[in-house]
C-alpha cells in the first residue's frame, strides 16, 4: 500500500512567542516498509506545552531539540494498516510518538502502548486523561508528591490538561485541592467542572494571600507547571517537609532574555523542602498501573477533562499556538 502524508514540519526557531511562519507544510510519499515496520494512520494529535521547548530559544527536551526540516514532534493515536512486524496487526490502535504527519512508518520503538477500545473510555482520551498528561499527573503526584489523605494539594495551571487531572486524583485520594487558574471563568471551570476544593485566581488581587486563605492548614504538596515567580510565592505557604514535584515552567517558555531566577531557595533547607523535576518517561515501568487507575476514574465519573478538537493536520500550528496562548 502506498499513499501521501501531509507532515507538519519545524521550520525555523521562535523569537519569543511561535507564529504560523515557524512551520511549514508539505506533502510526501510514505517510504515502502521494510521488515520490521508498519504503516499507521493517524487518527489524533495531541498539542502540548513540552512542544514549545524542543523549538529551541534555549530549551531543550530529554536533552534535544529540533531541528529545522524536521517533522514536529508529538504524540498520535492511530491505527495499522499495513504491517510488516507481527507484534503489530493491522487494525490495531496505538499512542506512538509519530509527530505530526497524517501518515507515519513505525518500528515499534517510538510506541507508547496499544489502545484496546472501551466502551465507557472515550478514544481522544489515551492522548489525555488516559494518556502521557493523565499519567504525568499521576506519576508526579504519586511518586514525587506523596500524597497522603487529609492532605492538601496546590497546582498550578489547574484549568490545564494536567494540572486539573492532579487535582481530581488528589480528591480521589482523600485529598484537599486547590487550583491556580488566571481569571474568573477558568477558576469557575476549576471547582465547579473539576471538584477542586478551592482555586486562586492569580490574575485578580494578590495570589499568597488567596492561597492562605484556601489553604489555612498550609501545603503539604505542590505540583508546579508555571514555576518563576509563582513558585517564589508559594514557597513561604509550604508545611514542613512539603513536596514540590515540577512539571514544567509555563511562564518562562515563550520569555526572551534573562529567564527568572527563583529567589526564595533558602526555604528549600529551612523547611526541609523536596523539590524534584520529571519526566512522564522515567516511569514508563508503572504506566500499566497508573492508566488503569486513570481509566477507572475518567469511567466513573471521578476524572473530567475538556477538549479542544481542531480538523485537519493543516491547522495544527494554529492550534498549538492557541492552546499555548
């Protein structure tokens, strides 16, 4: 079998924040498969804020980042249809990172884990709530957080495809959450479509005193997504011996210049604090325990998430721009 794959491809490196001219768009012929390889169909993309540090502007990702030419990196629910590898049949669906193209041959080395349909699991959940942001969320706040019942839980970015399953499985856990979200209708969102317990809204009146008030016992864990001057702040508001499991820095990807320094360290021995970054990857040994559990919340009812489908791989970077804005 042959066919076209339109490919979305990095074209140079943003000055600050990515525009459409970042990408380009072409068409090519898909490689005939060797033994070994199968051909997949990609069926969803997920767009995620990691995407924005492989474009350089002095991030890197697991140590890389792109290069221009090169097909932009992602993660694809799809399906074979066409094989050449019997661990993989045609028909089968798997999340692989296969970048962001229609079509994609594979080894197998780039697969994440095959899909094997439910009728109460929604497909476009295993790129999310089931998927690699699902289970950042609850590798980070497991085995980094510690979370305990009778705990309280801060994330950051709280409206966002991580930050509101952590919030979720802390309730799930006996947990207190509390969000930090910018603006009313987010912090709406937060509590009343997500259950958390309380949100901060960082963008109305000062955000330390907010998170006093909502969290009056202090934190015991904070999941960081936005980092700089937010971590600053909530530093002062950690127990002792709180965990601080960081996720990413949302506030610093698209700076220019000097980045922000964290200023409040000295509470990291003065608390006893644990603060430790992560990748999803380096827990890719529990991944079977912890999808299960996320399918059995997001099956009953105890992990909600949202979306936002965009058709057509053409209209992927304004996509990806709208969902960093």
């Amino acid at each position: 079998m042959s066919s076209n794959s339109t490919q979305v491809l990095f074209k140079r490196e943003p000055r600050g924040f990515p525009t459409s001219d970042d990408f380009d768009i072409v068409e090519t012929r898909v490689a005939e498969l060797a033994p070994g390889q199968f051909l997949v169909k990609g069926l969803y993309l997920s767009l995620d804020p990691y995407m924005r540090m492989l474009m350089g502007g002095g991030w890197e990702f697991r140590g890389s980042s792109m290069t221009p030419g090169q097909v932009m990196v992602g993660r694809v629910l799809g399906e074979v249809l066409e094989s050449n590898n019997p661990e993989f049949k045609h028909g089968e669906l798997l999340v692989a990172g296969l970048g962001w193209q229609t079509y994609a041959v594979s080894d197998g080395s780039n697969v994440d884990f095959k899909v094997l349909p439910k009728e109460s699991i929604p497909l476009t959940a295993y790129l999310g709530a089931c998927g690699s942001n699902g289970l950042t969320a609850w590798a980070g706040l497991k085995m980094i957080g510690d979370a305990r019942a009778g705990e309280t839980v801060l994330v950051s970015a709280a409206a966002g495809s991580v930050g509101s399953a952590v919030g979720q499985i802390a309730k799930s856990m006996g947990c207190r959450a509390i969000g930090i979200a910018g603006g009313a209708e987010k912090c709406r969102i937060v509590t009343e479509e997500f259950g958390f317990d309380a949100c901060c809204d960082y963008k109305s009146g000062d955000l330390g005193k907010q998170i006093a008030a909502a969290a009056s016992h202090g934190v015991d864990v904070y999941f960081d997504n936005v980092g700089a001057e937010m971590l600053d702040t909530v530093l002062p508001l950690l127990n002792k011996f709180a965990r601080v499991p960081v996720c990413g820095v949302l506030s610093q990807y698209n700076a220019t210049g000097e980045r922000y320094g964290v200023k409040n360290t000295r509470l990291l021995f003065d608390k006893s604090l644990r603060l430790q970054g992560f990748l999803v990857s380096q827990y890719r040994e529990l991944w079977d325990q912890g999808r299960a559990e996320l399918e059995a919340l997001v099956a009953n009812g105890g992990l909600r998430y949202r979306e936002t489908i965009a058709r057509g791989i053409e209209n992927a970077p304004e996509a990806f721009i709208g969902m960093l804005n």
